[in-house]
C-alpha cells in the first residue's frame, strides 16, 4: 500500500478509539447507574430500570444507529455528528448488558456484608458505597473485559453511517487496491492487536482492585481446583 492509503488506515483506527472510548464511559455510566437501580428496594424502580434492560438488549445495535442517527433528526429535529450518533447507540445498548453484571456483582456480596452495614446504622448508600460496591467491583472486571471487547467489534457498525472508522477505511483501501485478502487480514489483525491491549489492560486492573481486598487473580474455577479437600471436621486431604 502506498504512504497515503496507509494514512487512511490510521485515520480509520484512531476514529474507533475515539469512537470506542466515548461509547466505553457511556455504557460504564449506564451499567452503574441501571445496575444499581435493578437492586433498589422500591419495586418501581426495579421495574423501571428492568424495563430498559429488556428493551435495548432485546434489540439490534445496528438498528439502534440508524434509528439514533436517521429517525431522531427527524422525530426530535436533534442532528448528532455520526461520532456522537455511534457513541450513545453503542453506549446505551452495551450499557444494559453492563447493567445485568453490576446487578449480579452486587447480589452475589455475602448478605452478612449488608447486615453489618445496617447493623452500623449505614445509609443505603454508604452501605453501597462502603462495604457492596468495593467487593464487588473486582469481580466486575472480567465480565466487563468481555464486553469491552464486545464493544469494540460493535464499532465497525457504524460504518453504515459513512463514518471513517477501521472497518470503513478499510473498504476504501481494498476498493482502491481492489486485494481483499490483503487489506482484511490487514483490518483483523489491527482489531486483533487493540482487543490485545485492552484485554492486558483490564487484568492489569484486576490484579491492582483484588489485591486490595486479598482476593486471588483467576476465575471462580481455578479458584475450586486450587483449594484443598477437607474430610471431616478438619483434615485435608493431600
């Protein structure tokens, strides 16, 4: 490829970080706040936040940018740059299935956690705050790794947009060169090499928020294998 059909490339990934950074605290923003919500002691509220659970993950991400960037414009005369179009349809579908892990984080605290905040005369909130929230954010950031990367395979969506993204840059160049072998390995392996970096990155944090908590890095399976048989009342098992 020549220096300038390279340039487009580039252009095209730094387009879908931007593009997966905006959409990324959207949907973190979503997911806290709807998650939460789903554990709220009023019936409404769980219901309600339910409600745009059910809806947004039961429907298309990519219909959701066309309706965000073709219907709205229409309906509500609010015209957003594809970047901003992307983003919220990305951030608001993403963030609901953020939501139903932040809930389940949050049930699976030991409910004597809870009734020891309230046995202190907590708020809810500074039981949330204190004692639910810190507990549960490193277990999170798995699930949450999943999704990012999720998030950033979504990002080609808005290509349809004409958006200059990764993905539509890359059919330029294969429309210039016309070598679709080439120029799509090309595409894999940079989405390959981002998901990489992201998937070190979210470990990396892992192991700094359970440390903090004396928790052991790995999943709940490694964890099971690795603890030792009892028989009894005491012995283990060699």
């Amino acid at each position: 490829m020549t220096s300038g059909l390279w340039e487009l490339v580039l252009k095209g990934v730094w387009v879908t970080i931007q593009l997966l950074v905006c959409s990324a605290l959207l949907a973190m923003a979503v997911s806290f706040v709807v998650g939460v919500l789903r554990t709220h002691r009023l019936w409404i509220v769980r219901f309600l936040a339910g409600f745009y659970t059910e809806v947004f993950r039961g429907t298309s991400a990519l219909v959701m940018i066309f309706w965000v960037y073709f219907v709205l414009p229409i309906s509500f005369g609010w015209q957003l740059v594809p970047l901003w179009a992307g983003s919220l349809a990305l951030g608001l579908t993403f963030g609901a299935y953020g939501s139903e892990i932040v809930r389940g984080a949050l049930n699976a605290v030991d409910p004597a956690q809870k009734e020891g905040g309230i046995a202190l005369s907590f708020t809810p909130w500074q039981r949330m705050r204190l004692i639910l929230l810190p507990q549960a954010v490193p277990e999170m950031i798995p699930p949450f790794s999943n999704l990012l990367i999720e998030l950033l395979k979504g990002t080609a969506l808005v290509s349809i947009m004409g958006m200059g993204d990764l993905a539509f840059s890359g059919n330029l160049v294969r429309l210039a060169l016309q070598e679709s072998a080439e120029i799509y390995t090309v595409v894999l392996l940079i989405y390959f090499v981002i998901a990489f970096l992201l998937t070190r990155g979210m470990r990396g944090l892992e192991r700094k928020l359970k440390a903090g908590t004396g928790k052991p890095v790995g999943s709940t399976a490694d964890q099971e294998l690795s603890r030792p048989e009892t028989t009894g009342v005491g012995g283990a098992v060699a």
